[in-house]
C-alpha cells in the first residue's frame, strides 16, 4: 500500500521534535513540584517516584542510540535470547528503576532535562526516515528516528499523565501533542509489539480514523500486521473513529474502551463493528 500525497513526513518530523521540545519543560517542572515520591502512581506496581525514575531511564535509552556521548552496555541490561515484545519490554521497564541511586533518583528531573536537550541537539537536522538501533525491541531491531521522536513524545505525555494521576497535579495531553504519536510511533510500535500466537489465522483489515486528519490502515494477516498511514481506499472490516488522546490513553491501558465508548470519544462501524475489541487483544500490552 502506497500513501496518498501530501503526507510530508519531513514536516510532521519537525512538528513532533517541536512538540516533544515543548512538553521537556513542562515534564522537568512536573517531576521537581512531586512532594511525595513514595505515592502510588497510574502505574499499579510503581510509586510516583518510580515513574519519574523510570522516564529518567528511558530518555538515558532513547539518547544512548542516537549518541555516542551516552554509551550503554545493552547485553548487561537486556533479558537473555531473543525473548517476546512483552517480555523483554516488561523486563525492560523493571530494570530501569534500578538504574539510577542517590540524586538522580532524587531528582530525575533535572537528568530529563539534560538528556531532553541532549536528544534533540544530536539529531538536529537528521532525516526522519534514519536508522536507529532499538535492542530492547529484539535482537537487531531498527526503527526510524521519527519512530524514536514519536516514542519519546509518548512516554512522556503517559508517564506524566501516571505522575500527574498519583500527585493531583495537572496534565493536559492536546489533541495535537497525541495525534502526532499515534502517527509517528504507532505504525511501527502496533506492527511489533503485535501477538503472534494470537493472530495466526486472522485476516482483519481495520480503517483507524483519528479526528482531526490521521488515518491509518491497519491489516492483520496471518500472524503478519502493517499498518499504512494514508492509505489508498480498500475494503475494511471494521473503522474505527477515535478522539487522538482517547485513543492513545486506550492503547496504552490507561483509560478503559468502554469509558471512551460511553463518552462518546471512540466509535466502531463498517461490516462488522465487532471487531473493534479484536485490536486491543492482537497488540500485546507488557
């Protein structure tokens, strides 16, 4: 499937480091007004303290692979073998609040704020379709930088969203912010992080429509998913229209499907609406 012209992905690239340039400082802000770290987050199994220690970890990841001033050594930190998406991820994210003792478990945001700055100075100018290696996701896994931006843009609306939920303080997510997510990290993320077992045998072709302009055509096939931004027309099974912050707070489990549906924020139509409840049980969630 081609995509349908004036998709620039040059533009939305520079959008999405704009975006992710804005939300660094209302992060760092977020994490030094935290006045109980010990208080339990939006992360069931992690205290607020946690999430900001984690998100400490995360831009010290996404900076060490595209810098060679953040040098890590992966194989001491990585699960053994080429383990599944949940696994490794879920390993992942448990390591990484042991990564970081004293101040800068104290204080993650000001080594967000350094490594904030760090990442978009290094890829400054790079093109969005570069290459960059993501171990964590499978051995030898590449994914583009824009795929990178997008992620990092994501972790820190969510997880923010996780400390604001446990602190009282506020967190907006704007349409904007997660409609560039779901366009930059999910056409890759949702195609990786896809269970295998589950959908061996199934062919369902699903016409995601987030308001505001995003569509993507996500097909599973045996196993197998793509997912196409601006697709040429084809036959779906199953659309889906979602508000963009609905939708990422649902994909990633931090509002429930039926909340969305109640509200009016996410919809299914098509053949067989039905469907819609299939995608969240196909992507696999650590």
């Amino acid at each position: 499937m081609g995509t349908v012209p004036g998709f620039d992905p040059v533009t939305v690239h520079e959008k999405t480091r704009a975006a992710l340039r804005a939300v660094v400082p209302r992060l760092v802000r977020l994490l030094h007004d935290v006045r109980d770290p010990d208080a339990p987050s939006g992360v069931p199994v992690w205290t607020v303290g946690d999430v900001g220690v984690h998100l400490a970890a995360v831009y010290l990841a996404y900076c060490s692979i595209v810098s060679a001033e953040e040098p890590v050594e992966w194989d001491s930190v990585l699960p053994p073998g080429d383990a599944p998406f949940t696994e490794r991820i879920a390993a992942m994210n448990a390591k990484s609040i042991e990564l970081f003792g004293g101040d800068e478990h104290a204080r993650p945001g000001d080594f967000v704020a350094e490594r904030g700055e760090m990442f978009l100075r290094t890829t400054e100018g790079l093109a969005p379709d570069t290459p960059v290696s993501a171990p964590w996701y499978g051995q030898g896994t590449t994914i583009t930088l824009a795929t990178v931006t997008g992620l990092m843009l994501s972790e820190s609306l969510v997880h923010g969203l996780d400390i604001a939920r446990g602190t009282g303080l506020p967190w907006p997510i704007s349409p904007d912010e997660a409609r560039l997510v779901l366009g930059q990290s999910m056409p890759t993320m949702m195609a990786l992080a896809l269970d295998a077992a589950k959908a061996r045998g199934v062919s369902i072709a699903f016409d995601l429509r987030i308001k505001g302009g995003l569509r993507l055509a996500v097909v599973v096939e045996d196993g197998k998913m793509t997912v196409t931004r601006d697709a040429p027309p084809r036959a779906y099974d199953c659309t889906i229209t979602a508000a963009p912050a609905t939708f990422l707070l649902v994909s990633f489990r931090r509002t429930p499907i039926w909340k969305a549906i109640a509200r009016g924020h996410l919809r299914a139509g098509g053949r067989r609406p039905w469907l819609a409840m299939r995608l969240g049980e196909l992507v696999a969630s650590p």
